[in-house]
C-alpha cells in the first residue's frame, strides 16, 4: 500500500475513506511480501465495517456470542470487565444493556472507538471507550474480574512474542482468580479450508474480491481485500495476516503467560445473513483461563493519613487438619483473594499481611512500631493447629499489639460446646437436652427420644459433624460414639443432643454492644433441594464438600413471629455481653417441631469469607462484602479507642 493511502487512512477521522485515491496493485506473486507488521494500524475503519458488517454490525450476532460467554463465565454484574480490541464495542455496549455495571472498551482503531463513544452516547450506557495499545495496557495491575478478547482479534501480530505480551498484559491486569476469554479462529480448520479466491457485494454499490494463503512457515493466513465501487472503481486494496492457533499452541501460550484452569469450550461456527465468505470467523475457538496469582502491591496515594492494619491470616504452606484434603487448597487462596480485593477498596486503610507462622512472632515484633493494629482472621489457630486459636490472641496481648475480635477466655470458653450449654442455662437461654459423654465413661445413663446428634465437645467449622451424625436408635448411637472417638481420640467427651426439627437459625451482631452494634438479619438454611433421606443438617458436608447433596443448602432470610425474633436477638445479646465476645459474633440456633428456640452455638471471630454465613446475612441487609469487613474494622477501632 503507498505512502498517500497510509496518510489518508491513518487521517480517515477527517477524510471520508470511500474518498480515498486508490490503486490495484493488480496479480501478487507472493501476498505475505505485501503485509505491513503493522497492517492493524491500518484496516479498521468504515470499510472494515462494510467488509465485515454481515458479522460485526449484525445485533442477533452479537447478542448470541455474550449469551454464550455469560453461560461459560456466569460474571456478577459488579464484575468490572474489560472489552480488550473491542471495536466498535459492539459486546461492551450489550453487555452494558444487559445490567453489567462497569464495562470497559480498548482498542487501537481511533475510527472505531469514536464509532463506540457516539454508540454509548445515544444509548445512554454507561461504558468506558479508550484508544490503547494491548502490547502496553493503561491499567493498574490487577483492575479487572474478567477480560475479553472477541470477534477474533487475537493473533494480529507478526512475532508469536508479542501475542505472549498481550496475554502477559492482561495476567496484569487482571485481578486474582480473573477470568480471560478468548474467541479466535480455528487455526487447524482454516489451514484446510481457506478459500483462496472468493468475491461477494457487500452492499448495493460496493463488493469486495479476497485472495488468500498461507505464509511461508504455514503459521498464518495472508488475506488480501479489493474494494471496488460500482461508480467510483478500486477504492481499497489492503493486506493483512492473522495467526492461525491451534488448540494446543493457545494452550502453550496461555501457560507461558501464567494462566491456569484452560478450559476449551464448544466450537462456534459463524452464521451471516449475507451466507458468503465469511473468512477468519468462520469457524472459532472459545478459550478461557484462570489468573491464579498474588495481589501486586501497590502503594495507595497519602491522600491523607491511613491506619496500618497488618492482617493476620492461617499459614497456608502447612497442612492443615480441617480442611477436607488436610491442606489450603484452591478455593481456600481463591477465598484470601477475594479478602484481599475487599480490603484493598477500603479507604482509610493500608493492609500488609502475615501467614507465616514460623517466623510469625519475630514479624510481629519487628512491624509493631509501624501498625495500628492486627486484623485478626487466623481462625486456623497458630500453626493451624484448632486447639491453638487462642493462642494468636494470647501472643499478641502479650505483645501489646491491639487487635480485632475475641481474645483468648471468650475463644476457649466457646470452643467448649458442654460450657457454654451451661453457661447459658445459668442465664435462663433454653439449649436443647443432652447427654454428656465424657472420655473415661464406659457406660452412661440415656434418656433422650430419637433421633439425636452426636457431637465432638471440642470444635468449630463443623468438624465431626456429618451426615451420620444424626441416628434413630441405639444401635447406630454406640457405632457413631465409636467412630467420633477413633476420630477424635478415646480422650476428648462427646456431646449428645436431641436433634431439633425446626428451622435452622443464625444470627450475627457487628460491633459493641450495649452502646454501637448492628443486629444483622437473621437467615434460615433452606433444606428445600436436599434428598429426603438425609438429615437437615448444616454439618461439615454442607461448610467444606460443595458437590455433596448438602451443597444445594442455600441460606434465606428467616420468617420468624416478632415474639420469638425478639426473644432470640435478646438472648444473643446478653451471652455476647456475657462471654466479652469483642466486634462482631455469630449466633446459632435451632427451633423444636413446636417452633421454640433453642441455642446450640455461640462463635466469636466467625467465618469471615465472602460467602459465608455472616456475609450472607450482610447481603440480605444490603451490605456489601467490603462494608462488613469496613464494619468489623471500624468497630474494633471505637472499642480500642475508649480503651485508650
């Protein structure tokens, strides 16, 4: 292509392109000689949406690709999301209509992304349009939940180098556990089945003539575009070339640049209503990979002064004995970055972490003079040892770092389910019957109706506590008390209650009381989904085996008669005072077949991830997973102030 042709096009914002002085540069021996590096630069402009337009401009297309991208990725709408060489950001604006909340378009084509602004604009959707370069994103490291690269954009460059740094960009880019997807044409097919001539009207006054091969290594497709006008004759006669990847080199290449989880999905094969050449997007690959990465630090600007909270988290290079494979598996880091990200949108706060455990003590020591104090979420216990969860407390009282939460009484009293049963009938707080069954009884006296619960005394996380937990008659009690202390050792009691059949309740509380708190609403599990022949239970399966039956438990905001959620909330209240829980608390309970309430367990320092109970309850109040943890910090804070 000649130097006034480049000039035009490069200036095509100001010149109409069916404007331009063109020539043919009639038969080609060999096309790949014609192809400028950076022939990209060059092609995208109105023609490319003549060429093209039976694909890229057609809104039932369009629609259909991100039916298929949200059925594989299933985004939040709160998901920010980066349309990468979007275009004419024809998946941005529609993911836009469809409730996504913060939708970003980037591409190199000033023409196209004009096109996307004037789009956005008349429609009133709120998306982002920007021209960048993907060889050299302009976003902060890790920005996005999910990044698309669509409508075969991928694979322009001449060097395999720079189609690795554009997915090391977006590894950047994206946050931990984000998702990139990839829809690029089937290399291994086209090699066979590329037309090499084809001509098609792309209008009633324009048509367009292809000529294509293969390159020299038979690694991409060489296509050549004449564009002629009926009046006005030859107005384009452009080159261009895309790699053709195969599933295998995608595959390669996305590990190389760090992915992990590479899932290929169901082929896609173009449709248009034109029914011609439909070229590259014949027929494509669908691709998406996981970023499993560490959280980049990156400093925040001093706005103002910020308090230095280091959060003290489970140490997740040591086996772990609560955890159904013994160690911190992928949902454990994926639930660590999900804190992460959380935290990192908090404001006043700048959070370093501590999970190292071997040198934990001398770590503490050292960043003391630079913190205002520990954010305390090592509910593993020291050296994720359970026994030893009052230990961390303990240590750093000891130390005279302030810190969030319980301390070590409130910790090791609730830790005793046979304690607090009775502690809390001292105070007049129903708990259901029970039988204890300490470890030097051989025999003991049993008067409770079937079906009962056996439980470890000692515990949290719902741990020895299962499906068989629950039995009829007696025969099934002495093998689950066999079981439960081969388990758990000869050594340690046993607690058996009778099972309740009512709802099953949690309440949690945020803050201080009697002065500052929060009763957040109360939530029941939803039994609705499991088999008939299980338990309702909310046992270990349920916490830590999601592809159990118990995996389809779902917890909904409980309706309770006013008497019975005011009793509850009540009781709550006082065992928080009571037991000096600190911050925030969670609250178990159960009703009887005749709807009374019965306490089973008090948890101070409850599950903090983003998908558990209290941030469950968060939600339905209509608290994000951000504002609970703000919420938590913020209580802490007020208390260790008064202290003060």
């Amino acid at each position: 292509m000649d130097q006034n042709v480049k000039k035009n096009v490069f200036n095509s914002n100001r010149q109409k392109p069916n404007s331009l002085s063109s020539r043919c540069l009639g038969p080609i021996e060999n096309l790949e000689d014609k192809v400028s590096p950076n022939w990209w630069s060059q092609v995208f402009d109105s023609l490319y949406l003549k060429t093209d337009g039976d694909l890229v401009d057609d809104p039932l297309i369009t629609k259909i690709e991100v039916d298929i991208l949200l059925d594989i990725l299933k985004p939040s709408i709160e998901d920010k999301i980066l349309d990468l060489c979007c275009g004419h950001g024809r998946h941005s604006l529609e993911l836009a209509r469809r409730g996504f909340k913060y939708v970003e378009g980037l591409d190199r084509s000033h023409y196209l992304i004009q096109k996307a602004k004037n789009h956005a604009k008349k429609e009133g959707l709120n998306v982002k349009f920007r021209e960048g370069n993907a060889l050299k994103l302009p976003y902060s490291p890790d920005s996005f939940n999910v990044v698309l690269i669509l409508g075969n954009s991928f694979g322009y460059f001449e060097s395999l180098k720079d189609d690795l740094k554009v997915l090391k960009e977006v590894f950047k880019v994206l946050k931990p556990w984000g998702r990139i997807f990839i829809d690029v044409a089937d290399g291994e097919y086209l090699k066979t089945h590329f037309q090499p001539r084809s001509w098609e009207w792309i209008d009633k006054k324009h048509f367009v003539c292809r000529e294509r091969s293969l390159s020299s290594d038979g690694q991409r497709l060489i296509c050549r575009e004449i564009i002629t006008h009926v009046e006005k004759g030859v107005i384009a006669d452009r080159f261009y070339a895309e790699r053709l990847y195969t599933r295998e080199a995608l595959r390669e290449l996305l590990q190389t640049a760090g992915f992990s989880d590479i899932t290929f999905h169901k082929e896609f094969v173009s449709h248009s209503k034109r029914n011609q050449d439909l070229g590259m997007m014949e027929r494509r690959i669908f691709v998406s990979a996981v970023a499993k990465k560490e959280w980049s630090f990156v400093k925040k600007k001093a706005k103002k002064e910020l308090k230095h909270v280091v959060v003290l988290l489970g140490d997740k290079r040591k086996p772990d004995p609560l955890k159904p494979m013994g160690i911190f598996d992928d949902d454990d880091i994926y639930t660590i970055d999900k804190l992460k990200e959380a935290l990192n949108e908090l404001e006043d706060y700048r959070f370093s972490y501590l999970d190292n455990h071997d040198t934990l003590i001398f770590d503490l020591i050292k960043i003391k003079p630079k913190i205002n104090f520990v954010f305390n979420l090592c509910d593993e216990g020291y050296f994720n040892d359970p026994l030893k969860e009052a230990h961390i407390p303990a240590l750093l009282e000891i130390l005279g770092i302030p810190y969030t939460g319980s301390g070590p009484r409130c910790l090791i009293y609730c830790y005793d389910k046979s304690l607090i049963r009775g502690i809390a009938r001292e105070m007049g707080i129903p708990v259901p019957s029970g039988v204890l069954v300490k470890s030097e009884d051989m025999s003991f006296d049993f008067s409770l109706n079937f079906p009962v619960i056996v439980k470890p005394v000692f515990g949290d996380s719902s741990f020895g506590i299962t499906a068989r937990s629950v039995v009829n008659n007696l025969e099934q009690l002495l093998d689950v008390i066999h079981e439960t202390r081969e388990n758990f050792g000869y050594d340690k009691p046993i607690l058996i209650e009778e099972f309740l059949t009512g709802k099953d309740l949690s309440v949690g509380i945020i803050g201080n009381p009697p002065d500052d708190f929060i009763v957040l609403p109360i939530i029941e599990e939803d039994y609705s989904q499991l088999p008939l022949d299980l338990p309702r239970i909310c046992g270990y399966e349920a916490k830590w085996l999601p592809d159990s039956p118990y995996g389809k438990i779902r917890s909904i905001k409980a309706e309770l008669p006013e008497e019975v959620k005011g009793f509850i909330i009540e009781c709550c209240l006082k065992l928080f005072s009571r037991l000096e829980c600190r911050d925030y608390c969670r609250f178990d309970w159960r009703l009887d077949y005749e709807g009374n309430p019965k306490l089973l367990e008090v948890n101070p320092n409850p599950g903090w991830c983003w998908d558990g109970h209290l941030a469950k309850m968060a939600e339905i109040a209509g608290i994000t997973y951000k504002e609970m943890l703000g919420l938590i910090l913020e209580a802490a804070q007020k208390r260790l102030g008064k202290k003060a």
